[in-house]
C-alpha cells in the first residue's frame, strides 16, 4: 500500500511537469498581430529565449520582457515600464488572446504564431520606389482642429525600411517594415504604442494612414524635402507674461509635499520634467536624464519630474511611477501632480504660468537663482539618429553654462 502511495505520486508529479512544460512557450522566434481594425494587423516580432522571459524587436530596440506569468493554458507578459500587457491562451505553437490597457479600458485582438520571422512579407519584391532621406509630412491635413506636421526620417535597405516620424511633440520611436511595390508598411510595438504606418509612394510623394491600436486612425501626406525642419522645440512653450519663475507643490510617495522652495534645490540649477510614466518619450527622455544625472560629476544640477498619470486611483499611479523609478534607476523626484486622466489642458491648469502643456514630455529649465531660462516641447529620443545626438549635446552644453554662472 506504501509502494502504490508513493508510486501515485511520483506519477502525479511526473504527468503535471509534462503539462507543465507542454504549456510554455516553445523557445525561438514569433511573429505577432494586433488586429487594429477588421482589414489590418499590426506586426511585430519577439523571441522567446526562456520560458520566462522574451525579446521584442522594434528595428535598433530590443525591449527584455521578464514579467510573464503562466495560469494553465493562458500566459499574461508585460513590457517594463509600461502598464498595457498581452494575455493569450497556448494551443499548439499559437497564441490568442489580447493586448490590454486597464486604466484606459483598450483591449485589442492579439494573436502570435511561432517559427516566423518576417514582419511584413513582400508580395512583389519590387524595390523600384526608394523612400530613403526626409519627408516633409502633414497628419490629418483636411481637418484643421487635427492637423499637425512631421518630418520623416527613413533608411531604405532593398526593400527592408527603418526610420521614425518626429513631431513638434516627441518622435513615434522606432519603426521597422519594408518598401513592397508602391506600398511602404512600418510598425511598432512597445508595450505602451502599438503603431501602424501605410502608405502609397510614388515618386516623391506618399499618401497614407496612421493607426494608433484599434481606438485611432487618420491620414497623412507627404514629399520629399531634405532641407525640411520641425519649428525650434525651444519656442513653443513659455511663460505667460508677468511670470519668470515656475511654482509648484506636488506628492512624493511618501506623502511629503514637494515644492522647488525645498533645500534641496537651492541655488541649484534644476530641470523640472512634465511627464508621464504611460508616455514611451518620456521613457526615452527619462533613460538619459537618469544617466545623466547618475553619472554625473556636477553636484549643481538637480531633476524632478512631474508625472500626470491616466491611472484612475492615486495608488495605481504611484505604483506605475514606483515601476517606473526601479526599471530606469531613477534616483531623483517624480511627483504626482494629476491622476485619472493625461488631458493637456488639465495639466496646464496644475501650472497655470505656462501658456499650454503642448507635449509630454517638456523640459524647464531653471537657474540657481530660480529664473526659467528655457523650455524644451517634447524629446528626440535615439530612434531619430543624429537629432538626438544633437539634443544631448544641445543639453549638456546648456546645463553647463547655467552651472558656471
């Protein structure tokens, strides 16, 4: 009876690691779909390289997912940082499931076959039509209210395509796809954007259409134009007339109340970030000013963020901000200065001294006397290649000349 016991067991142990095992993902390369409407699907691609944890590939980044959890047939893995997160049931080398944002109620069809590689796959392989160099590009041209401009950024090898719009308010990150025909396609997915870009290219011209998941979509047009600029990011947001200081008191998550009368910001110069932990810019921008201001020397200069969180309680934000500050090793202050929605004109309301909260994120810069010396609307992260290089030293040469005064 003691032999049979033990035998049952040892058995029971056995078939539930063998069903275990048959339930986690098979070891290599996927290829991902989000449906963003009933005609298009979002691709991207990721690798499985344990059963707990996955790389996905958005052209130069490479985002390590490490929280992913198993629930019998169902896996739940999210990016880091981000709130949004995948949930799919496992059936033989497939996922199904969905792609969900909580806090602003999203859910898009999500489904993921394994031992595919290819993004996008090309039906013509016809490389005549080369969209390499800068675009001049116009967003949701026939509607005013709506209407915003960009410059495209694109690096065409064969038919594989890499590049990024930037905007007056950040850039759209990484974007990978291909040049199949006249029919440029580029995507990307980050945990926070899931981003689709078509477009016609003929000639010097494209026409196309943007979709941001499944809850937006608008047009845009563009041509050719090298010499093509964005307005001066130092320009569009400043302080109203009568004001030359910023003035603020916000939460830490210990409850203290922070303001830049504290000592700790006393004859410094400060950087003061309007961001949000939602907002992939703001991861990019965050990631250097933490390095900066890890590695360095200068015992001058301080930071302190100001977080406007969609997170509909004041627990959930904190939590993502905590989330936040651990996954970057962030050391300095991030405040909450709004919960339950991003909207930009509640912002500007929490500092009414500025003239709107045109991006997150935003860059005040303030001088040891207090002074507001310069305001910076939104970030050029690495996806734009030598703006961002030019941004960097843009910024530490700014930085320097205020510590020196």
């Amino acid at each position: 009876m003691k032999f049979s016991l033990t035998f049952f067991l040892v058995m029971m142990l056995f078939f539930s690691c063998k069903t275990k095992e048959s339930n986690d993902l098979k070891l290599g390369v996927w290829r991902a779909e989000l449906q963003v409407t009933p005609d298009e699907v979002l691709p991207f691609v990721f690798e499985v390289t344990s059963p707990q944890s996955l790389k996905i590939f958005n052209a130069d980044e490479v985002i390590l997912v490490n929280d992913i959890i198993y629930s019998n047939d169902t896996i739940v893995f999210k990016t880091p940082v981000f709130e949004g997160y995948v949930e799919a049931v496992i059936r033989n080398g497939s996922l199904k499931g969905s792609f969900i944002k909580e806090s602003l109620d999203r859910v898009v069809p999500f489904s993921a076959e394994f031992g595919n590689s290819d993004r996008f796959s090309s039906e013509t392989n016809d490389t005549r039509q080369n969209v390499d160099g800068n675009w001049e590009v116009v967003f949701s041209p026939d509607i005013e209210a709506d209407r915003y401009i960009a410059k495209g950024i694109f690096k065409q090898n064969g038919n594989k395509v890499t590049g990024t719009f930037r905007t007056t308010t950040g850039d759209y990150r990484y974007l990978e796809g291909i040049l199949d025909g006249n029919t440029m396609k580029l995507s990307t997915f980050d945990g926070a954007h899931a981003f689709l870009f078509t477009a016609k290219i003929k000639g010097g011209t494209m026409e196309g259409m943007f979709y941001s998941g499944n809850h937006w979509q608008e047009p845009f047009i563009g041509q050719r134009n090298e010499s093509f600029e964005l307005p001066d990011a130092n320009d569009l947001t400043f302080l109203k007339e009568g004001y030359d200081t910023l003035e603020f008191s916000f939460p830490d998550a210990e409850g203290n109340m922070v303001s830049l009368s504290d000592d700790r910001f006393k004859n410094k110069v400060v950087i003061v970030q309007v961001m949000g932990t939602w907002c992939p810019n703001c991861l990019d921008e965050s990631k250097y000013y933490s390095e900066y201001y890890n590695t360095s020397s200068n015992k001058d200069v301080e930071f302190v963020a100001l977080a406007f969180e969609y997170a509909k309680t004041k627990e959930k934000a904190f939590q993502s901000i905590k989330r936040l500050k651990e996954g970057l090793g962030i050391n300095y202050p991030i405040l909450l200065a709004q919960y339950g929605t991003s909207d930009k004109a509640k912002a500007q309301e929490k500092l009414p001294m500025l003239n709107h909260v045109l991006s997150y994120p935003t860059s005040i810069f303030i001088d040891k006397i207090g002074k507001v010396r310069k305001i910076h609307t939104g970030f050029n992260g690495p996806a734009t290649g030598d703006e961002y290089t030019e941004f960097k030293t843009e910024f530490t040469t700014f930085v320097d000349m205020l510590v020196s005064e």
